[in-house]
C-alpha cells in the first residue's frame, strides 16, 4: 500500500523573516519500501533558531537547504511500517527528517527511543539538542564556580531556561532576561531564578546592573542586540561567555546602525582578560552525550529541573510557530504536533 506524505519544501530564500510564500506545502505519493528500509510517521517536529541560517545561502557551519528541498529539522517518529530487522513497527525514535509527514530511511542515524516512552517529545528539548547544548555550553565553557553571578538571555526558552536551572544546582546567584512580565515571573517562581529582567522595559540596562550588584562572571548569550549592549559593562575581570546565538539579528538584512562598537568590545575582552567562545554542539561534543544524559535524566527524576513545551498543532501552522519563536512569542521549547501516534 502506498503511503502519500505531506512535505514543507524551501522555495525561495527569505528577506527577512521567512514567510508563507518562501515556502510550499505539497503532497507527494512514497515508493514501497525496499529490504532494509523503514517508513517513519512524524509526531512531534522541533524548531529551533538554527533553521534561519538553513534557509540562506550565506556561508556557514552547515550547508543551506536546496531551494525545493524539504526545509530541515529534529523529529521524534514512530516507526509505522519496518523491513529493517533494527526496528520494530510500532516503537519511537528520533530522527532528522524535517518539515514532513512520513519519511523512509534506511535507519542510519536513528535514536531508538523505545515502545512506550513516557515522554517521547522531550527528546527534542530538554533530553535532546537544547538540553546538550546548555548543559555543555555552561559547563564546559561558561565553568560555573558557586556563589558567582550568571546572567542567562531567553531565560524560558529551552537551552535558557535549563541553563538557570543547571547554574542553580551548581550554586550560583542567577539572573534571566526574557521578553514579558509573565516569562519574568515563570524564571523566578517555577525555574527558581533568583531574578529575571524583562528587556522590554525602558530602564532595562539599569534594572539588569541592579540585579547584578557584583557584576557578571558567565553570561551565556542568546540573543546578541540591546542585550549584549546592557551586558558587556557589567562583565567581571576574567567572565566567561559561552556564545550559543544570537537570534535577535537573524532576521538583519543589514548591519545595525550607529558607532561601531567593535573597538570597544575587543578593549573589553583584552583589559578584563574575558573568555567568549562560540561552539557548535554536536561537532564540538557528540562524544560527550551520554555524560549530559545521566544528569539531566537524574534531575528530572529528583525534581531539580522544570520544563515545559509550546505545542502547536498541524504542519500547516509551521511557518507561524517558527516566525513566533524568533521574535520571542512562544513560551518554551517550540513543537510541532504534526500527526497523532499510532
């Protein structure tokens, strides 16, 4: 029996913010599988702020996708039809298979995730990309010591959020900054931030240096913009800046306006001896998965990290929930709901 699949394809690179009409949602009729291949049924789809550097064709860590590809991205599936002896029909896995309802593959690279996983989403979050990468973002480069101050940008968003929470565990004072007093409250009363600032106050830089009374020793840095500009002042002699993104210039069709500042970054980093490092997560530690996962799975287990998910519904409503997530209207980690399970 032959399987249809609806795909989101790239059909033209965005200006800007991407748009409906950068992109077409077709139907497509999928062969019969072949001896050692598996039809995977998409459920959950994650979006993550990388997906805008996939979508240009400016020069980068990876390589765009093709106008008329289907666009990218993590996916949890379950494994609907199997002629892989690997897999057995019926059990979940994560997978790359991006914007689409049905994938066949050969099984190469698949996480098995099992029959019944309690919850199979978080795999695309807090047990998968985003955990990894604030769990080895602060830890191995922002290097925590208890009782200093580590200020978080998007603060509930899933690598922000678990980046707190881990810096808590490992005794620090934590300030978040995120967009919105609801965001503000959730930080401090269900994350356990010991503050959160909300950027889109007019005194924002002032309320942030009041927070951080003792300067900044680790800033992890999300966002990059007005809140970096409020940040670098504050940063102590020998501060540590894991560099994850900088998803408030994603959208930049242009360089911003005003003084370069480049100069007096560089005198920042050069006088107060500050360590800022860029990493890319899977290249840099996908040996070191397994570490993060017998933490995080025992801090879940001991209550010592919150997480929570926006879930949206229908692969046609994709597009939206990406555009909301890089200006900051999505309230946890972005997901998909593409299909129910089996």
């Amino acid at each position: 029996m032959s399987t249809t699949s609806r795909q989101l394809t790239l059909e033209s690179r965005p200006n800007g913010a991407p748009t409906d009409e950068n992109f077409k949602l077709k139907t497509v009729e999928l062969p019969a599988l072949k001896d050692g291949e598996v039809l995977l049924r998409t459920i959950y789809l994650s979006l993550d702020p990388y997906m805008r550097g996939r979508m240009s064709d400016a020069k980068s860590y990876a390589d765009p996708v093709n106008i008329g590809d289907v666009m990218v991205g993590a996916t949890v599936c379950q494994v609907e039809e199997s002629k892989n002896d690997k897999f057995n029909e019926g059990e979940w896995v994560l997978a790359y298979t991006g914007w689409q309802d049905y994938a066949i593959t050969d099984g190469e690279g698949l996480m098995q995730l099992g029959k019944e996983p309690a919850n199979p989403s978080y795999a695309l979050g807090i047990m998968g990309m985003p955990g990894f990468t604030a769990y080895m973002g602060l830890l191995d480069i922002g290097q925590p010591k208890e009782g200093e101050t580590v200020v978080v940008a998007a603060a509930t968003g899933p690598v922000g959020a678990t980046v707190g929470q881990i810096a808590k565990i490992k005794g620090c004072k934590v300030v978040g900054v995120a967009g919105g007093s609801e965001k503000c409250a959730h930080a401090v009363e269900k994350l356990g931030f010991d503050a959160c600032i909300d950027h889109k106050a007019d005194d924002f830089a002032e309320q942030l240096e009041k927070a951080c009374d003792k300067g900044i020793d680790v800033y992890y840095e999300n966002v990059g913009g007005k809140v970096f500009d409020a940040v670098l002042p504050l940063l102590n002699t020998a501060a540590r800046v894991p560099l994850c993104g900088l998803v408030s210039q994603y959208n930049a069709t242009s360089l911003p306006e005003g003084p370069d500042r480049l100069g007096m970054l560089m005198g920042q980093l050069l006088t107060k001896r500050i360590k800022m490092q860029g990493f890319i997560i899977f290249d840099d530690y996908g040996d070191r998965y397994d570490e993060f996962a017998q933490d995080m799975q025992k801090w879940l287990e001991d209550g010592k990290i919150q997480y929570r998910e926006h879930m949206v519904e229908g692969i046609e409503n994709t597009v939206g929930a990406f555009n909301d997530m890089i200006c900051g209207k999505n309230f946890g980690k972005t997901v998909v709901k593409i299909n129910n399970p089996l």
